[in-house]
C-alpha cells in the first residue's frame, strides 16, 4: 500500500466501526486490498506470457517454472568467472 486513503464504501469515512460490523469491515479491507495490485500483476503476466507462451506454462512443474524466473539457487563460483 502506498499509504493512500480508500473508501471502502460510499461515504465510508462517516460510517465508524463497532464491534457489531467489524467482520464487514475486515471483510471489505481484505478484497480491497486483494486487488489494489491487479494492474500490476496484470502486466506482470503479460511479460512473463511475452517470453514463455502461455500453454507451454502448464508444461512445466512449479519447480522448473521456479528456476526459469528465479535461476538455479546454488551455482558454481568457478564457472560463474569463467564466463
């Protein structure tokens, strides 16, 4: 979050929170929060499906898929010089 106030319903900042709606609340402050990062996962995905095809991703196992964003977690520091 980059600090920026929402209001999670209309004229929300009038509405107070009590004990009674505080699961609505929670509630509302979660899926607004799931999504104030959908342009940027959308983009994301849109990158990544630029370089690896979007079938070709369901080939793949989590693991290989892993390595192919994140590269090999161990390496060799003598091979790493030599290239």
């Amino acid at each position: 979050s980059d600090g920026t106030e929402v209001e999670l319903i209309p004229n929300g900042r009038d509405v107070p929170v009590t004990f009674h709606n505080r699961h609505w609340y929670v509630e509302l402050v979660l899926q607004c929060r799931l999504k104030e990062s959908a342009a940027q996962l959308t983009a994301l995905v849109k990158g990544f499906h630029s370089v690896v095809p979007p079938h070709a991703v369901s080939l793949l196992t989590w693991q290989q898929l892993e390595v192919l964003v994140c590269g090999k977690p161990d390496f060799d520091l003598e091979d790493l010089k030599a290239t």
